[in-house]
C-alpha cells in the first residue's frame, strides 16, 4: 500500500481495542534509513493531549485509519523531545502545508 504525505496527516488513529486517539498531526523522519521513526497524533484541534508513536508500535494500517498498540499514552506538548533537542540520529519533522 503506497500512501502520500497529505493522505497520511489527518489519518485517524485508533488503538487495537477500538480508543480513538486523535488524527496523525506531524511525523519524525530518520534520514538515514529514509524511514518514518515517530508519528505525532493530536488528540483533537482543541486538546494538547500528543501521542508519540513509534514505528514499532503500529500495529496495521487499514483504509481510513492507522491501528497502534493499546499502550499508547499522551505525551505534554512541551515535553516532546523532537520540540526540545535533536535525536542522536538525525531526524527530520515533516509537515504538509
């Protein structure tokens, strides 16, 4: 399955047990493997609840949506280690405007 970056933001996220956790907000990409390292999903255009979803933690993608762990907990904004410093590997936020 191919999808572009403009279909991937805004994606919703949901949990295997069925939790909605918000939509696909930005993503962090590994530069080196050319891989997407972390997704970021806002839980909603009001709340600052961020989930921060690595790669391991996707379970599936399916049409509409992309299924993750249940162990999924939100992460403060502030706290965001991509917001505050760089990773030891270098990796690059993307967002389409």
């Amino acid at each position: 399955m191919l999808i572009q970056l403009k279909q991937l933001q805004h994606l919703s996220v949901e949990t295997v047990s069925g939790t909605k956790l918000g939509k696909i907000h930005d993503i962090v990409f590994e530069l080196d493997g050319q891989l997407i390292a972390q997704y970021m999903v806002k839980s909603s255009v009001i709340a600052r609840d961020m989930y921060v979803i690595s790669r391991d933690q996707v379970v599936r993608f399916e049409q509409d949506k992309l299924i993750v762990d249940d162990a999924m907990k939100p992460v403060p904004v502030a706290s965001h280690p991509a917001k505050k410093q760089a990773p030891p590997n270098p990796a690059v936020a993307m967002r389409g405007e």
